[in-house]
C-alpha cells in the first residue's frame, strides 16, 4: 500500500526517517518528500511546515502526486484534557478548526459552510491503533482535537477551545490535513503526543519535550505502518 507520513516540523519525521533504511528525496511545491519502501509499503514521509495552510499542501502533494491511499500524521500538541500528561498519546476521533470564526453570519465557531465542523478519522486506523496500543503496553487517549493556526500557551485561550468545541488537545495542522482527506476520500489518523499544556508554560515545555514527545508519536506510527494491511 503508499502510505503517507507526515508531521509538522522536522524534528517529528526525523525519528522515522532513522528508522526506515535507505530513502530518496524528491523536491516539490517548497517541500521535501522522502520515499521508500519499508515493511511491504510504498512510504512517502515529509514534514509541511507550521500551521494549516502548508500542512493542506504537502497532505495535497501527498495524495495527488505520491497517490497515498491512506495518511498518518505524528506530532506533538498542547493538552487540553486534564488527563493528558507530557508525553501521553492521544488519537484524533476528530478534528475541527478552532480558529474559523464566520459568527457574524450566524454559524458556530469553526464552521465553514459546505463543510463540516468536525471531520472524523478514519475507524478502521483507530482500531488498528487500539490495538497497537495494548500490544506495546501504552495508554492511548482518543478525543477531539482542535486545530488552529495560533500556539495557545494561555490558559484562557484553552478553556475556550474546550468549552466551545469539546477539545481534548490542540495543534495547529491536525484539522486542515483532515480537511484534504475528507475531500480527497482517503483514510487518515491524526496521532499526537503532548508537548505542552497550551498555557503559561507551554512555549518552554514544548523546547523542553519536542524531540522526546515526537520520538514517541513516531515510534507508534511505524507499529502502526508495520500492521496496515495485514
Ligand atoms: N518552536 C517552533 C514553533 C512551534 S509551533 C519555532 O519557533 O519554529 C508548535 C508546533 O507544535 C505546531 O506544529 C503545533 O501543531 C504543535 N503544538 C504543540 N503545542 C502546541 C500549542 N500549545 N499550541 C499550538 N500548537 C502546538
């Protein structure tokens, strides 16, 4: 199967691009896209960039150019849920985009009309995931994820994006890779390990847990990669 990767910064690919063997790079529409072949698969791994609009650029690539027929994206997030912890996993049921706001026209927050304010991952990669999880012994969260193009290292910002959206975590590409999918038809799972608390603290704990918070959402995708299929 071609099997899209992706992250947000370099520091989420790296950990599978080490993993992987021997790749090629190919570069296209400001991005650079690693190819291989890995456990019986056609992989193409990049990294977008920050934020919505390069990471619906690189999903778009992706799919139209690479032809992935299924995406996984592994990062870090900021945790809203009291539960979640530095270093937890967590896998989107959905995504929304907390920082649409057309209010003034009488929609909800993160509505844009012909489209949906929730887009839902794929259930068949949730539980192929569920199942990875208790194989390698790890607590995987499953909730909502809140996607905008904003760090939120404040308390008050937080609360609102789980009041109004029911949020469990929050990123800034989640949402706009599922918006590609939905629209392109193909499965996707967003997989996130926190790197914050999305508040006071946040900019200098996501220094502090970047690289061992993505080293661990990396680490699960390829588990993940390796059972696609079977
Ligand atoms: N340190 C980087 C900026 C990181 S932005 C620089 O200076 O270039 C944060 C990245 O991690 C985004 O890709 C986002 O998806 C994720 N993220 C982690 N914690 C977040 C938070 N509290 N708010 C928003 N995004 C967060």
């Amino acid at each position: 199967m071609k099997i899209a990767i992706m992250g947000a910064m370099r520091e989420e690919i790296d950990p599978i691009l080490e993993s992987v063997g021997t790749y090629q790079t190919l570069e296209h529409a400001g991005n650079v896209f690693y190819t291989c072949t890995y456990k019986n698969h056609e992989l193409v791994i990049a990294y977008s960039k920050i934020g919505k609009v390069f990471s619906a650029i690189t999903a778009s690539v992706m799919l139209e150019r690479f032809g992935a027929e299924v995406l996984l994206f592994s990062g870090v997030a900021g945790g809203i849920s009291k539960e979640l912890k530095i270093g937890d996993l967590i896998m989107a049921s959905a995504l929304c985009q907390h920082d649409v706001d057309i209010v003034a026209f009488g929609h909800p927050y993160g509505f844009i009309p012909e489209g949906t304010l929730m887009i839902e991952s794929d259930a068949n990669l949730r539980s192929l995931a569920s199942e990875v999880a208790i194989d390698m012994g790890v607590d995987l969260y499953e909730g909502i994820i809140a996607t905008g193009d904003q760090f939120v290292a404040s308390g008050e910002r937080k609360s609102w994006i789980q009041q109004t959206f029911n949020a469990d975590a929050l990123e800034m590409e989640g949402a706009s890779v599922a918006c590609v999918c939905q629209n392109f038809g193909i499965p996707f799972f967003v997989l996130r390990a926190i790197s914050d608390t999305a508040d006071g603290g946040a900019s200098d704990d996501f220094d502090a847990f970047l690289k061992t918070s993505a080293a661990e959402s990396a680490k699960f995708i390829l588990e993940m990669v390796k059972r696609i299929g079977d």
